[in-house]
C-alpha cells in the first residue's frame, strides 16, 4: 500500500524584504518530504520601503501597523494563490499554510522580551480557505528561548547524517546555523551568526540601484578593507554565548554607516560590499569555532547560497570543511526556509514540539503556532 501523504504550503518572508518565497510540499508518514512547486512573489516597493523605515526607525504609527499588516496578509494570500496555480492543485487538497510572517522588531533581551511579526494570518485563511499556523516564535519566547533560530528540528529531520558532522548554514537576511553532530544521541544546537544578506543588498541597492548584488560581482570588483572588517567584527554580539538571535534592528545600513565614519577614511564602494562579505563569512566560522564544531561538511541555504563571492569567502574561512549547497543533499537552497515553516505547521497539527531548546535557550520542548480556520465545509 502507498505510504499516505499530506500537503502543506510554507511561506517565508525574511530580512532581505526581496519578496515571498512559497512551496507546496508533500509529507510521507516516514517523515519524507517531496517538492511540488515553488514561487517568489517580488515585494512591492512601497510595501518594501514601509517595512524598511519602519524597521530602521524602530517606530510607527498604529494605523501604518495596522495597514500593513492588513497588506501583508494579502500578499501572503497571493503566493498561496500563486503556488497552488503553479502546482495546478485545488486548495482544498492542502492540510495548511505554514505562515511565520514578517519580523519588525526582535528583543529576547528586551524588559520584557518580545518579538512582533506581521502579515494578518486571517486574511490568508479568508482569501484562501486553507487553515493557516502563524506566530510560531512567540511561544518558545514566553518559556525562556529567543523564539529563533526555528529551522533546527528541520535541519535535523531533513539534513542529519550518523557518523558526519554537518552544519546547516541559513543565509537569509540575517545568516543562521544549525550543528548536526555525528553522535546520533548528541543534541543538536543552532544560533545566528550575525548578517547574512541584509548589509549586502542594502549597500548594493545604494551603490548599484540593484536589490542584490547579483552574482556577487559589486564584491568582486573590490577588495577587502582589513581595518573596516576589524571594526565590524569588534560589535560585541558576536563574543556574546548562544542561544543567541538577532536581526535588522541590530545590523542595518546606519551600523555600517557608523563604522565607516570611525574608520574616518574613504572606503570605495566595491572594498565594503567584499568586506561585507568578509564578514558574513568570518562571523560564521567565529560563531563555529566559538562552539567547537567544525563539521565535514557545510551545507548552505538561502538567497546567499547563490552568491559565488560569498561560496567562496566561506570555503576560505572554513578549509576544514565541504562547502556546498543544500541542493546536493535534495532541497534547493532558495526554498529550505519556506519549507521549514510548512513542517512547522504538520508538527503544530500533529501537537509536536517544534522547538530544539539546546537552539533557542527555551526552558523546554513547546508546542509552536497558532492556528487560524480555513473555509468550513459542509
């Protein structure tokens, strides 16, 4: 008899506010996961350009709030729509949407900690009549956790290999890893690692008028500014234990800004986008050392995956290791993210826990999500 399956659509829209990534996967009983279909749907400038000075302001106004997040529900609803066209595959024949939403602002450290993410869940259960599981973060952070990273358990269940050490690398906006020890009884512990993409879109939109560097080649016209860099990586978070977690409150163009005018010299543009790289990679393998774990092999995920500059900055700083992507062990880089969060949501229906605590600090194993009804059917 086949093995019964579920489908499930996961959104992701990170710190690079580029756009929407969705996927409508398949999930076996044995716990295999099958890739239908995948979409982008670009962010519109002016819901960008919101987001990003609302971000970078660390303020707004309460009907601005509420105006996006009314907005961004919407949004979400459409790559939904977008996917299921793309799959050619009726909603009904979806279990549900796996939504994290969009973060503002994240404090664990706050007094008290929170963390706010936006995108209405109810306009996607309404526009789409498929059942949505958002706020995913909020519950490890009342036991105690930094509400992220979240992608462990399914680096775990999708990436784990017995008898290799393997590091899961996330380069979203804000760059991530997740440790998978050989030891199958070893626990398995995740972090950020500081900026991932977030620093070098942005300085790529303002020297290049492009949302990205593209194929990294703003970063490879230049070279890196070994001063620049030492200044960068003085940012005390980066010494800082994990659990740790961070992201564009905390790295954002005025950070940048701050540590060229210290530097109190003209850097080209093209010498900060490489050292900006430069950072992205050495962070990570500080991050690495500072956890004793130097892995075999490197998988990397993420719009960053794409970067030949970055590829190549990180197989520099880790030449102990196999850099990859995530594609040679069976999912895309562009789409691990996004179908994380759709597990995500089977294990919140299934009343598993989603966190990994030895990631997030939590006091414990916690049940993650919300979930909001999708149409009623007779």
């Amino acid at each position: 008899m086949a093995e019964a399956e579920e489908r499930y659509i996961g959104l992701m829209s990170g710190t690079s506010l580029d756009g929407v990534d969705a996927v409508l996967v398949r999930f076996g009983e044995s716990g295999g996961i099958g890739l239908e279909a995948a979409r982008t749907l670009p962010m519109p400038e002016p819901l960008r350009a919101a987001l990003e000075r609302a971000i970078g302001e660390g303020r707004i106004a309460l009907d601005e709030l509420g105006r996006l997040d009314a907005a961004l529900g919407a949004l979400f609803a459409r790559a939904v729509e977008a996917v299921l066209a793309a799959a050619g595959v009726a909603a009904g024949a979806v279990r549900a949407v796996g939504c994290p939403g969009q973060t503002l602002w994240h404090a664990p450290g706050g007094e008290p900690p929170f963390t706010l993410q936006i995108g209405d869940p109810n306009v996607v259960a309404e526009r789409t009549g498929i059942a949505v599981v958002a706020d995913f973060r909020r519950r490890d952070l009342a036991a105690g956790g930094q509400g992220a990273p979240l992608v462990p358990a399914f680096h775990a269940a999708l990436f784990r290999e017995p008898g290799e050490d393997v590091a899961v690398l996330n380069i979203g906006g804000i760059a991530n890893v997740t440790l998978l020890p050989a030891d199958p009884r070893a626990p398995v512990r995740g972090f950020d690692t500081g900026p991932g993409n977030t620093l070098l879109d942005a300085w790529a939109r303002r020297h290049t008028g492009e949302p990205f560097d593209r194929d990294g080649r703003l970063a490879a016209r230049g070279r890196v500014h070994p001063a620049l860099l030492r200044r960068l990586l003085a940012e005390p978070w980066f010494a800082a234990p994990p659990p740790k977690s961070t992201g564009r409150e905390r790295f954002h163009l005025r950070w940048l800004e701050a540590a060229l005018e210290v530097l109190g010299e003209a850097v080209a543009p093209a010498d900060v986008q490489a050292t900006l790289v430069a950072l992205t990679a050495e962070a990570v393998a500080r991050a690495l050392a500072q956890a004793r774990f130097a892995p075999r092999r490197l998988l990397v995920c993420g719009g960053g995956a794409r970067n030949p500059a970055l590829m190549a900055a990180l197989a520099r700083a880790l030449p102990g290791a196999h850099v990859a992507t995530t594609g040679d062990a069976g999912l895309e880089p562009e789409w691990v993210e996004a179908a994380a969060f759709a597990w995500l949501a089977r294990e919140r229906l299934a009343g598993r826990a989603g966190n990994v605590p030895s990631a997030t600090g939590a006091a414990g194993p916690r049940v993650l999500g919300a979930v909001y009804a999708g149409a009623l059917r007779r």
